[in-house]
C-alpha cells in the first residue's frame, strides 16, 4: 500500500524517510520541494488539524499528509490503493509518532539515533494486514461470533472489516450504517485496544473494540448489564488478537 513515508518538521526539513521496498534507501534530498512547501503551508494555516488526513495526486500517486505541532507524516503510495484504509493507516501511524516522539522531533539535534525506535513503531503498522480475512480466520471468526451468541444475555454480535461491513454476526441493518460511520472514522491500531468504544444506537449500547483492522461488536439485551457485552467483546477480540 504505502511505498514511502517521510517525516519534515514544521519548517519543511526532512527529518525522515524510509521505503517499504526492501534494500532501498531514501535519500531525503530528493524529496520533492511541492512536498515541503505543502508541509510548511498547511502549518502556517490555523484550520489545519491533526485529526484529517489531507490528499493531494500526483501524476499517478497520491501524497497523504497528517498534521501535527512539530511535524508532518507524509506517505507516497499508489493511486490505486484503496484511500479509506490509506487514511485511517496514515492518521494511526501519525498520532502514534506525535505521542511517544513529539517533543522529540520538536527539539531534534540531528543524531539519527534520537530516531531510530521510530523504524519499530512503524513496523508495527506495516505488519497490519488489511486483506480480507483468510478462510481458516473467517472459520474463526464465525465460530467466535456463534459462541457469543449462544449465551442468553447476549442480543447482537459481530465482527467487521477496515470498511466497516459486517463479514460475520446478527447485527441488524438498523444498527450497520452507525457502525460503520465509527469504524471509517476511527483508525487501525497495530494492537488490541484495551477499552471498548460504547456506542448508542437505538436503544441498545453496543460495545465495539478493534482488533487489527477488525472491530468486534457486541451488545447484550437491554434489560443487561452493559457489562456482560464489554467482557464478551473482550473475550472475542483477544481471542482474535492471538489468532492474528
């Protein structure tokens, strides 16, 4: 999917850069210079905000920019490569930069060795795969879901892709278009989230954890404790996670 990733400073000095092609180096004094006016344009603007990713195509690639206080993450990639699970990729990765390396690359020296864990953390989103799951996962997956659904307290539960669609369970089509405009907005995380996001959504409470690329939905009946949905979304995104 992502060919390139660049990180510039807010000046639009490179910082950064890397390629998803093995064996290849990138040499940041070839990046190109629309790249860095971009960058130094959109910080010098109040309305630019760190929770969009901005698209710009070029010839026959696209140039996804994220924002942040002290830099942007920028990444070159195909213009065929599907652009939701491009943005949500890129916003994931950015905001996990600009927590544990922030104020770092605010007051960066030059040593590359102030940067190089940056190299792990991106490995870790890199190795998400935003494939439809195989048919040995989706027997998984069924599985999974159809144990949830045998216990009495439990009323909804499924699991959906990148896109947000139901690839197995009972939600009904009342409750999916809300789903998926949580799963589309939300991002990939190269790990298990620890809390489930409630959402409401008629009068059910449904308890949504992403695994992945993946998001485990449950909700038990309304006379239940919300409690027995958030165990059992647990329960299944973290059986999830070890099959991953």
């Amino acid at each position: 999917m992502i060919r390139n990733l660049y990180i510039v400073k807010a000046d639009g000095e490179p910082l950064y850069g890397r390629s998803m092609e093995e064996g290849r180096v990138i040499d940041l004094n070839i990046l190109p210079h629309f790249v860095r006016n971009s960058v130094t344009l959109f910080h010098s603007r109040s309305s630019t905000s760190s929770e969009r990713v901005y698209i710009l195509e070029h010839s026959d690639s696209i140039w996804a920019y994220v924002f942040f206080h002290s830099f942007a993450l920028v990444s070159l990639s195909d213009k065929e490569d599907a652009l939701a699970d491009l943005k949500n990729m890129v916003l994931a990765m950015g905001q996990s930069i600009a927590h544990r390396f922030g104020e770092m690359i605010s007051s960066w020296s030059g040593s590359m060795s102030e940067i190089v864990d940056i190299d792990e953390l991106i490995d870790q989103y890199i190795s998400v795969n935003l494939e439809p799951p195989s048919e040995k996962l989706m027997k998984k997956i069924e599985k999974q879901v159809h144990k949830a659904l045998l216990r009495p307290e439990i009323v909804f539960a499924g699991v959906f892709d990148a896109g947000g669609q139901m690839i197995e369970g009972n939600l009904p089509s009342t409750h999916l278009f809300r789903i998926e405009v949580e799963v589309s907005q939300g991002v990939i995380s190269p790990v298990m989230d620890i809390v489930p996001t409630c959402v409401n959504s008629g009068d059910y409470k449904l308890q949504m954890l992403r695994v992945n690329s993946l998001t485990v939905v449950v909700a038990s009946h309304v006379n239940e404790s919300t409690m027995r949905a958030v165990a059992v979304a647990s329960e299944i995104a973290q059986n999830l996670y070890d099959l991953m």
